[in-house]
C-alpha cells in the first residue's frame, strides 16, 4: 500500500495503525474486484459520509470517520470505518461541551 504523504492529514501513526489494521484483516493479496489488480493506495484523508435525513444533511449526528483505499489500477475505492480499525479513538470525533 502507498500514500500520499504530502497532502496527508493522516498522521504517521494513524497511517501506520491502517496499514496494520488491513494487513490484519484483509485477505493478502487483496484483489480488486472490478480489474482483479493488487496495488491500493490509502487515501491521505479521514473522510465522513454526511448522512441524509428525510431531504436535508444532519452534520451534528451520524458522522462516521473512515478511510479509503483506492485500487491504483481501475480507481476502486473502498471505505474502512476509523473507529473499528483503531485510526482514531471514538472520543477524537466528539467537540467538547
């Protein structure tokens, strides 16, 4: 797995805990199932889907930090929930009151 670190705002650690976290639970070597390559890079970001609710967006509840690995072949990409992977703590998303 590769990524851009100088775009990232994954830090080394973080990254470092994806890329065990998938070597862990991942089939190796894992193949994309759209070009049936085996080169991914991780994305640089955490992202979060913004849930909808009814026909507007609710950005207070719901969010979900992940992270992406993108096939370097076809551009697949997969999402990975941050919290389960152990990327970031539950308690690094929540503002405090």
């Amino acid at each position: 797995m590769t990524n851009n670190k100088e775009k990232s705002t994954l830090n080394p650690e973080q990254l470092e805990r994806a890329i065990q976290w998938l070597n862990q639970k991942t089939v190796s070597p894992l193949t994309c199932e759209s070009c049936h390559h085996d080169k991914w890079m991780i994305g640089p970001d955490i992202v979060a889907p913004m849930p909808l609710i009814g026909n507007s967006y609710n950005l207070e509840e719901g969010l979900i930090p992940q992270f992406t690995i993108t096939c370097t072949n076809c551009g697949n990409t997969k999402y990975y929930n941050a919290i389960i992977a152990g990327v970031v703590k539950d308690d690094e998303n929540k503002d405090d009151d």
